[in-house]
C-alpha cells in the first residue's frame, strides 16, 4: 500500500498559477485555515484528480473549475465601456457574458490541472489531469497520455474506487450516510464488494429463467391435460359395459318399492274404514246454551269498546303534550350549538390573542434592538472621530525646515499665477462636496424606502396567501354547508313523510279496530281453530309447496253464495292445497312430530277430478255451476274442481226441485239458504244459526285482523313514530348552524383582511410612487455630479500644469514625481476621514428608517389585540342572552312533563278497567269455547279418518297411474283387470253415495254421516312377490332404504352414461399427446440452461456482497465500540447491520443500528447530531476495511461533535494511521487538527487573489 506525497495544482478553482501542497511523510495530516481561505477547493482538487465528475464538484461544467480572478463592478463597467455597451442597457447581456468580456480583456487562464503524486512499492506514480482549452478533460499517468478507463483502472488498482468514493467523504456527508434508508446503504455495500456490477446481467437471466420455466410448466399442463383425457376415455369405455345391468337392477328395486307403497296404502284403508264404523256409533251430542252464552259475549264486548275508545282519545292527548315537549328539546339544539360556537370563538380570540401578543414581543425587542444598534453607531462615530483627531496631531510633516520653507514660498508663486482658477476649484469644490452630500442623501432615502417597500411587498404577499387560504376555506365550508342542507332536507322530509305515515296507518289501524269491534273478529273463534290457522302458517314458513286452506284460496263472488258454498265444500272446507304428495307427506310427518293432529291434504299433482258435466250449465237461468260462483288462483283449479265437483248452486228450492226431480238430473244442488238435494233424492235443511255464512265472515274478520297485524308491523317498523327529531336530524342541525356561524366568521375575517389588504397596497402603491420620484432625482443628481467634476478636472489640469512648472526643481531634488504626490500623502487622513463619516451617516439614517417602520408596525399589532378583545366581549354577551333563553324553555318543558304525567295517571286507570272487562269478555269466551268442545272432538276424529281414506286411496291411484304411465310392469291378480282398464282423469269419489251429507260443519248435531266407499277400478295387486319383511313394517326407514338404493342406481345410471365416440376421439388425443411431450422435454431442457446460467450469477453476486457485508458488519462493532469507548464509558456502544433478506440481501434494505453508551435502542432519526455522526464515521471506517484504499480524505466530519467526540475521533486516526493507511482531515476543531502528525495551512493571498498554503510537520515539536 502507498500514501499521497503532495498535491500539485495549477489554476485550479481558487489556486492560481502553480501551487504545491505538500503532506510529506506523515500518514495523518490537517488542512485548516478561514473559511473562504480554499481548504473546500483543496478537498475538491483531490476529488478531480482521482475522477470525480465536475457536477460533484460545486461546479456546472469543467470552465467552472479554471481559476477566475476577482471581478469588481468597476472592472464590468470599464469591460462594458470597452465593448461599446451602454451602460442604461437592460437587455441583450446579462452578467455572465460582461464575466465574459472581462476574463477575455483581463487575459484570465483557459486550462488549469492537478496531479497527485503517489508513492508505492514501485516508486512515485503521478496521477495528473487536466482541463483543456476546450472545456474537457485529459487524464496522464507519469506523463503518458491515458483514456479516462485506463485512468480508472490504474486508481482501482491500488483500491480507489471512485463509483463506491471510498477514499473521500465530502463535507455534510456524514449525517446523510448515518440517516440514508437501507436500500442506499445495500447499494454502498454492493458498490464496496464488487457485486453491482452482475446486477444488470442478474436482472435479465432472472427474467429469462423465469420466462422458461413458465413455458415449460405450460407444456406440462398440457401433457397432463391430455393425459387425463386419455384416462377419461378408458374410464367411458368401462361405464358402457356395466350399463345394462344397472338398468335391470334398477327396475327390480322400483317394482319393489311400488309393491311395498300398495300393500302399505290397502292396509291403512281397511283399518280406517273399520275406525270410522267405530266412530259413527258414538256421536250422540245434543245443543246446549250455547245462544245464551254469545248474547252474554257480545254485551261484554260493547262495553269494552267504549272503554277502549276512552283510551285511545287519553293516549292521543298524551301524544300531543309529548310533541310538545320533544318540539321545545328540539329548539334547545340551535341554542346550545350557538353556545358552543360562541364558546370556540372565545378560545380562538384567546388563542389569536396569544399570538399577536407573541408577534408584539417579537416587534418590540426589535424596535428596542435597533435603538440599540443606532446607539452603537453614534458611539462607534464618536469614537473614529476622536482616534482620527488623535492620528492627526501624531503625523507630521516630512520635510526639513528650510524645504518646507522653500515649498511655501513655491506654493505661494503657484497660488499667484493661478489665484483665479483656485477660487474657481474652490467653488467648484464647495459646490461638489454639496451635490455629494445631496446624492449621499438621495441614495439613503432610496435605500430606506426599497426598504420599506421590499417588507410592505412581503407583508403584502403574506396577506395575499391569507386571503387565498380564507378564500379556499369559505369555498369548502360553502360546499359543506350545502351538502349539510341537503342532508338535512332529506333527513326532515324523511321524518316529515314518516310523520305522515304514522298518521295515516294510525288512522287506518283506527278504521280497521272499528270494524273488528262491529263484527266482533273472536265469536265462536275456538282454540281448534286458532290452532289449526297457526299450524298451516308454520307449514307454509317449512314447506313452500303448501298452498293453504280451501276455504282461504276461494271466496264467493257475491255475498248472497256464502251459505250455498260453504254447503257445497263440506268437509273439503278444512283441506290443505300442496304441490306434490312429497309435500304432503313432509306435512304429515312434520303433523306427527309435532302432535300438532290430522289434516287433509290435496296435492296438485295427483289429485283426480272429475270432469265437467257441460250439460249442465244454462239448464236454468237462476241455476249455475258451483265452481262458476266462487273466485280462485288458476294455479290451484284441479283442488277447486275436485271440491266442487259437478255441484250446482240454485236460487230457491223450487229450481233445485225442478232439476233434480222434474228433470231427473241425478246432481247435487245446493239452495241459497243452504239446502241440500243429494243425488239419491234425500233432502238436508234447517236453520243453522248462521253458521255457513260466518264461515266466510271468518274470512274478511281473518283479512281484518291481518290487515290490523300489518298495520301494527308498520307502524313498529317506523324509525320514529313521533314528531321529535331524531339524533341524525338534530346532528344536522347543529353541523349545519355551526358551518352557517363559521362561514360568517370566515367572511367577517375576510372582509377585516381585504380591508387591510386594500390599505397595504396603497401604502405599497404610496411607496412605490415615492420611490419612482426619488430615483430620477438620485439620477439627475448624479449626472450634474458628474458634469461638476468634469469641469473641476480641467481646472484642475491647468494648476497642475502651473504646479509642474514651478515646483520641478524642487521635486526632482527631492525624488517626488511631482508635488502632488507629497500633498496627496498628507491628506490621505482626511480623505480616509470623510469616507468614514459618509458611512456612518448611510448606517445612522438606515437604521432611523428601520427604527421608524418597526414603531409604526408595532402600534398595528395593538391595534390588532384591542379588536380581538371587543369581539370576545361581544361573544361572552351573546352568551349570556343565549343561556337565559335555554333556562326559559327548559322551564316550559317542566311545566309540559307535569301535564304530562297528570294525563298519564289517568290512562293508567282507564287501562286497569279495560283490563277487567277483557278478563271479563275470555271468561265468557271460554264458557262458548267448552260447550263445542266434545262434538268438535268426534268431528275432528271422523274428518281425519275420512282424510287419511282420502289420501291412502289417492296415494293408491297415484302409484297405479304412475306405473301405467311409466310402463313399470307390476304384478297382478289372476282376476284383476289390466291396468290399461285404469282411466287417467277419474275421481276417487263416489257419486252413488255422498258422504257429504253427513259432514256438514255448520250443524254439530247432524249424525248422518254414509259410509265410506274406495274406488280400486277393478285392480287387484299380487303381493306375493313382495318380501314378508317389507309387509311387516310400514317404517319410513323401509321407504327411506328402497328409494336410497333406487337414488344410487339411478344416480350410478347417469354418472355411468356411455360415450360412444370415446374410442375414435382416443386415438386422436393419443397422437397429440407425442407432440406436446416432443415441445416438453426441449421447454425443459431450456429451462434448465437458464436456471443454471442464471444461478451462476446469483451465486457469484451473493458471494460478494455476503464476503462484504459479513467483514463489514464484524468490523463495524468494533469500530464504534472504539469510537464511543472513553474513561467513564470504558465499554463503549454497540452497532449492528441487519438484513431485511437472508436469502438475497442484495435485493432488500439494510438497517443500521446503534445504541450510544448508556442509552436504550432507538432508531436513527431520533439520535442526536453527534450520535448520528460518530455513527456514521464508524459505518464508513467499517466500510474503509473492507477494501480500504491507501488514504483517506475527511472534509469537516467534526463540525457536529463535541469537544469529547472530537477526541476521540482523534485518537482513533493516531492509533490508525500508518503505512497503508493514510488520513486526510480538513477541519476547524483545535481538538482534532493539534493531534496530527502535520498541518497544512491555506490562507488567502489578497495581493495575488489566491489561495496559498503552508505545511508544518507538528512531530518536530514536543509538548511542554
């Protein structure tokens, strides 16, 4: 390893001319010197020498490097002068090409260069380049002309990196280097190792790699795409053969399935229709007093709703006073957000007024500071004026008594020849030393008011940006403002329309309770019956196949048909229309389940009606069809037909008697009053209370109390049921007044600052105008200045002319050029006096106008404060006003709750009534509900019995149609008809014998009920192949088993289905299948190379950034341990780097940590400015190590550190610095620089206009 001997410069920056600066032997040498003195230039001719670009260098181009000497602005005048340029030009030139034009006058250099001399093992090597003519560079190794890589190559031979900089850290690097993200620090780390430069190559055989692998993995998708497929067709294959012999095994378990459902629905008809017998014989109920009872209900109910309807009007007043008192809540939000604005304004005037206050402090120590400042310039004045006194009376004259006697009597032959033209320079003189002092005075007022005005312009500006700002700020409250009445309206008119809504379902709920009370909606209304609505509202919620009742999905067409259809429905009444006998069978289950009893159910599907006998209608004009009388879904007309069958309803007996009996139609006809005239010729009638047409009443009072339950759900499901506005709605009022309040403070606050605004800039207006006319004065001035020492030159010329003349022989005695010159020594003091003086009074009246500008500006900012306290005392006083009105409304709403609960008191009384004449009213209802009870119980029975014949029979017939239809071949009896015999639209009941005409629901004590008789159409079923356990059990676990073994047969049938074309298309697919494993295996093969080639330079770019990194995060601890190692700290603190990615480090951050001593973990940008310093100096001597270049340039790394810091910064360079290591400091410590081996002093040289430099080797002297 070598050192840097010395550093040669020729016109380089601020070194003109050929410059040596020496570092001798020593391996840690010190650049000091005053700031502006070129320690920086030094720092830069190191970085230029060693390849750093110009951009890097304080500079835009490499010209910018060439030694400039010094302008003056007199020089530009006279290079302007010289050019021809006018002097008042204000475009075509600017100041760099007058630079130009003087550094082309002035003959200034054109090249300039550095070389550095290095010494090694080989001997001296010098490094050198240059800045040509041309504004480029040349680069030279001892003497030999080189390209700028060859350059580099040679410096990166001995370690000089000039990418990684690892030989130099500029000044305000360091704190960057500690703070910089971990990203910039992986990238140091990889430019120290060498790993960056694979970055390019590692980039683009990853994309390679990756493009591969994916075409290879796509060739093997494809391979195993096709490989299935071919699977899929031999799986095909293998189904077909296994086809037929699921479909024969599936229809042995069908035929079983249907055997094992006959034999179960014969069974259970028989053992009804023996139940029905026993039933039939039991039924011996008579009336009771059932009439008494329902008088007894219906006064009670009267009763009831007169106390009800006290109610009501009691609640509707409560209703009223609450409105009341919710509208005088309401009005308390406005009032309590007007306090709340009210109150933030307070604070916010405090708050403002803490700010002026601040403003006013600061304005005043200004004021005070200037008056200080003006003070010390009268006393500085004082104080030349006496030293120049003092001067004066020490100098004295230089000549000898008999030469000052001969100069006099000279100086006296002048002053006669030329006594005129002295008087005439004399005046002149007067005149100009007036005009100096009136230009004097002209460029002070103008300085003072450019003054004036650049800080009005600002002020001016500040104000401007307020403006803006409030302007933004009304434009988003505006905005807010109007989305909030918007959101408001909506939310009001929502309420309001709810409000209305409320009003109009109270109203309907009102008419509705009116008319169940006229109807009374609850006679006769059993618990069966309740029970039986509720059980077929639970199955429509379970089953959605459920229909409803018969009864609710028909209605007459006109009232006077209640009674005749009731009649005519019978016991179908009460039937249950479903979709499916599925459903049906779900409902029964769910029935039995629940022991909810029996119902009948018909199922749409498999119902069977009889058709229509067309002869009938228009046989008699007050005669038509049943099904023609009542209104029904046309989903639910084969139950409808099947209940009425070929039912006729007739206006009178006589109609009916004509029909059935004169006409010998064997019909079922039904009178208006409800008699009955059955095919066989019996004859039913009577009076039955009423009863058929309330059936149908049922319905409108069962549509009323729905219609009531509805309203009821409505009403609930309002938000607010009340006039009271809701939280979201006073929410929106009180955003809203608050935005209303800020938006008018924010246009008052505009308007004070337009005002303002408008006054500044006729004040900036004033001054500016004020300016203008000074100027032209300043300049006039100037010029007849200018005139007046033109004509006192030439007078002057004609003196020393005579002068010349006279005093010749004197002054070639006495070796003067003439006598000027010794005049001109003798008042050097008195010109050096009145310069002085004229530039005290420039600083005195500068610092009076200041002084006064600050005086005016600090009385504004009182003025300030004053408004912002009467705007707080006018709040505080709207305040007040504002909680005097919220007491006065708070103690309305006291004297509201108190109406309020006297009302309340007397609804609880009402209500406690009302209670005992509903207690009154269920007792009686009870005593109704007992009397029905055992007949109902015997009724229920039988309807069920007949239902379950009904559905079993039904079931039967479904089972046979659906073999006839279905061809599924089903063993019969030898004397059993075929089942082609089986008609496809009978019905199952008989017309012989109507069993209706003991069902009828309207009278409980009719008995006559006819047996039950089950069409079979002649179809005996052979059981015999049915297996005995199937016969014993009727288990739904049976059924369950059949229809699961039939599922999965079926279900094996259609997943077996065969494809016939698979084996063409095998052979096909088998054939493409060589040709996708063809492109596979060269996909992978190429795939392969890329990830070899690819993990080659992954390896090599790990291996050098992991060899870096791990010596620099070992060297790292020590380093900084050894930095922050003192005395009382003797352990020192700790560093660490750590990587984001074990894998790749490269590809993410690294983070560095350290913990000063005695101090917890924190991160970076939380350390002080010389923790973060001693970080980043131990980061860069760790990095140094590494591959540590022979010397090392510092330029002020000390400028943030302590005396204590600085130290130890000093001591490790000593411990350090050696042969193969060393240091190059530019610093102002004394703490540091003193500890170096030498110092190399840069000073400025302002004769030469230069930077010189000196070097002192410190190990020559010892310490006392």
């Amino acid at each position: 390893m070598g050192k840097l001997v010395r550093l040669e410069l020729f016109n380089f920056k601020s070194y003109k001319g050929h410059q040596t600066i020496d570092f001798g032997d020593s391996y840690f040498t010190s650049i000091i010197g005053p700031n502006g003195s070129g320690k920086s230039n030094c720092m830069d001719a190191i970085s230029f020498v060693l390849g750093i670009k110009s951009s890097q260098l304080r500079s835009a181009s490499l010209r910018d490097l060439i030694y400039r000497g010094r302008v003056l602005r007199t020089d530009i005048a006279a290079a302007q002068a010289a050019a021809g340029d006018s002097l008042t030009q204000t475009d075509g030139n600017d100041d760099e090409g007058d630079l130009d034009t003087l550094r082309s006058s002035r003959n200034d250099p054109k090249t300039a260069w550095v070389m550095a001399v290095y010494e090694n093992d080989e001997g001296e090597q010098q490094w050198k380049r240059a800045i040509t003519a041309a504004g480029a560079s040349e680069y030279k190794i001892n003497g030999r002309t080189v390209t700028a890589a060859q350059y580099n190559a040679a410096l990166q031979a001995e370690n000089i990196l000039i990418k990684a900089r690892n030989f130099l850290v500029f000044q305000g690097d360091v704190e960057a280097i500690a703070s910089q993200q971990p990203k910039d620090l992986t990238r140091l780390i990889e430019q120290i190792s060498g790993s960056l430069e694979y970055k390019v190559e590692y980039d683009q055989l990853k994309i390679e790699a990756e493009k591969a692998a994916e075409l290879a993995n796509n060739n093997l998708n494809r391979r195993r795409a096709i490989n299935a497929e071919i699977k899929q067709y031999q799986e095909q294959k293998k189904e077909a053969e296994n086809y037929a012999l699921k479909i024969e095994e599936r229809d042995r378990a069908i035929v079983s399935h249907v055997l094992w459902k006959l034999y179960h629905f014969q069974k259970a008809i028989e053992h009804n229709k023996s139940e029905i017998e026993r039933e039939q014989a039991e039924i011996k109920e008579v009336k009771r007093t059932y009439e008494k009872y329902e008088q007894k209900l219906e006064d009670a109910r009267r009763s009831q709703a007169k106390v009800m309807k006290s109610i009501f009007q009691t609640e509707k007043a409560i209703k009223n006073t609450e409105k009341a008192m919710e509208e005088k809540a309401t009005s308390l939000v406005p009032v309590d957000e007007k306090i709340s604005i009210a109150s933030k304004k307070l604070k916010n005037y405090a708050t403002r007024i803490k700010e002026i206050e601040r403003d006013k402090e600061s304005e005043t120590a200004r004021v005070e500071q200037l008056r200080k400042d003006l003070n010390m310039v009268e006393k500085a004045q004082k104080k030349f004026e006496a030293e120049q006194q003092r001067l004066a009376e020490q100098t004295g004259a230089a000549l000898s008594d008999a030469d000052l006697a001969e100069y006099n009597k000279l100086r006296e032959r002048v002053n006669t020849k030329v006594a005129s033209k002295q008087i005439e320079i004399e005046n002149y003189s007067r005149q100009q030393k007036t005009d100096e002092e009136a230009c004097n005075g002209l460029k002070s007022k103008v300085e003072t008011t450019q003054y004036s005005l650049s800080k009005l312009r600002g002020e001016l500006s500040s104000m401007k940006e307020r403006r803006d700002q409030l302007n933004a700020q009304i434009a988003q409250v505006t905005q807010d403002l109007d989305d909030k009445k918007k959101e408001y309206n909506a939310v009001m008119s929502e309420r309001v329309w709810q409000k209305n809504k409320h009003k109009e379902l109270e109203e309907k709920l009102a008419e509705c309770a009116a008319k169940l009370l006229e109807v009374d909606d609850g006679r006769q209304q059993n618990q069966r019956q309740i029970q039986m609505r509720e059980t077929i509202s639970t199955l429509k919620r379970i089953f959605p196949g459920v229909k409803g009742r018969i009864s609710d999905l028909c209605k007459p067409k006109l009232k006077k048909y209640n009674d005749a259809v009731s009649t005519v429905l019978g016991r179908h009444f009460d039937a249950i229309v479903v979709d499916t006998d599925q459903t049906a069978k779900d409902c029964i289950d769910y029935l039995r389940q629940q022991k909810l009893g029996q119902a009948t159910f018909y199922p749409l599907e498999t119902i069977q009606i009889k058709p229509i006998n067309s002869n009938l209608k228009g046989m008699h004009r007050n005669m038509r069809m049943a099904i023609d009388t009542i209104d029904y879904d046309a989903s639910v007309e084969r139950a409808m037909q099947h209940a009425c069958g070929n039912s006729i309803v007739c206006d009178d007996l006589a109609v009916a008697k004509y029909i059935c009996f004169e006409k010998g139609v064997e019909v079922r006809a039904v009178t208006l009053d409800g008699t009955i005239i059955h095919k066989g010729g019996l004859m039913t009638g009577g009076y039955v209370s009423g009863k058929g047409q309330r059936r149908f009443e049922d319905q409108e009072v069962e549509a009323l109390r729905r219609l009531k339950d509805n309203l009821l759900a409505q009403i609930e499901a309002l938000p607010n049921k009340s006039n009271r506005k809701g939280v979201q709605e006073e929410t929106l009022y009180a955003e809203f007044t608050g935005l209303e309040q800020q938006l008018e403070y924010l246009r008052n606050e505009l308007t004070m600052l337009q005002r303002e605004l408008n006054a500044k800039e006729k004040e900036v207006a004033h001054t500016e105008k004020h300016l203008n006319t000074l100027l032209p004065k300043q300049q006039q001035a100037e010029a007849s200045l200018s005139s007046l020492q033109e004509k006192l030159s030439k007078l002057q010329e004609v003196v020393y002319a005579v002068e010349d003349e006279v005093f010749a022989d004197f002054c070639q005695r006495l070796n003067y050029d003439n006598i000027r010159t010794y005049e001109q020594r003798q008042g050097t003091l008195q010109a050096e006096n009145a310069q002085k003086k004229l530039e005290f009074a420039r600083q005195r009246s500068k610092l009076e106008s200041q002084l006064a500008f600050e005086t005016q500006r600090l009385g504004s900012t009182k003025d300030r404060i004053e408004l912002l306290e009467n705007n707080a005392k006018r709040d505080q006083a709207t305040i007040n006003d504002l909680e005097a009105e919220k007491e006065q409304i708070q103690a309305e709403m006291d004297v509201l709750s108190a109406e309020l609960e006297v009302v309340r008191e007397e609804l609880t009384a009402k209500q406690a009534d009302a209670e005992k004449h509903a207690t009154k009213v269920n007792e009686i209802r009870r005593e109704v509900s007992k009397r029905n009870e055992e007949l109902k119980a015997v009724l229920k029975r039988i309807t069920e019995l007949e239902a379950d014949i009904e559905r079993n029979s039904a079931g039967r017939y479904g089972i046979l149609r659906r073999c006839k239809l279905e061809g599924i071949k089903i063993p019969l009896a030898e004397d059993s008809q075929s089942l082609e015999q089986l008609p496809i639209e009978d019905t199952l009941a008989q017309e012989d014998e109507d069993p209706e005409a003991m069902d009828i629901d309207e009278d409980p004590t009719s008995s006559a009920i006819s047996p039950v008789t089950v069409q079979d159409y002649g179809i005996e079923v052979d059981f015999d192949e049915l297996d005995d356990e199937f016969k014993e059990s009727a288990e739904e676990n049976v059924e369950e088993h059949l229809l699961e073994k039939i599922k999965l047969l079926s279900s094996d049938l259609e997943r077996m289905a065969p494809n016939m074309k698979a084996i063409d298309r095998l052979e096909g697919v088998e054939a493409r299948l060589q040709e996708v494993d063809a492109e596979f295996e060269k996909s992978r093969r190429e795939a392969k190379a890329a990830k070899d080639k690819f993990q080659a330079v992954k390896d090599k770019r790990s291996r050098l950034f992991t060899k870096a990194f791990e010596h620099i995060s070992e060297q790292i601890k020590a380093v900084y341990k050894e930095l922050t190692k003192s005395s009382a700290e003797s352990v020192g603190g700790q560093a660490s780097l750590d990587t984001e990615e074990n894998n790749e480090p490269y590809l993410e951050g690294i983070k560095y940590h350290v913990i000063p001593p005695s101090k917890r973990f924190r991160d970076m940008e939380h350390l002080s400015g010389g923790e973060k310093t001693m970080a980043a100096l131990a980061l860069l001597f760790a990095v140094h190590s590494f591959q540590p270049s022979p010397f090392f340039v510092l330029d002020e790394v000390d400028a943030a550190l302590d005396n204590a810091n600085v130290t130890r910064i000093k001591e490790y360079i000593r411990r350090h610095a050696g042969p193969g290591f060393q240091f190059v400091v530019i610093s102002l410590k004394v703490g540091l620089f003193q500890g170096s081996h030498s110092l190399v002093g840069i000073y400025r040289d302002q004769t030469e206009c230069s930077s010189r430099c000196l070097t002192l080797d410190l190990r020559k002297y010892v310490e006392a």
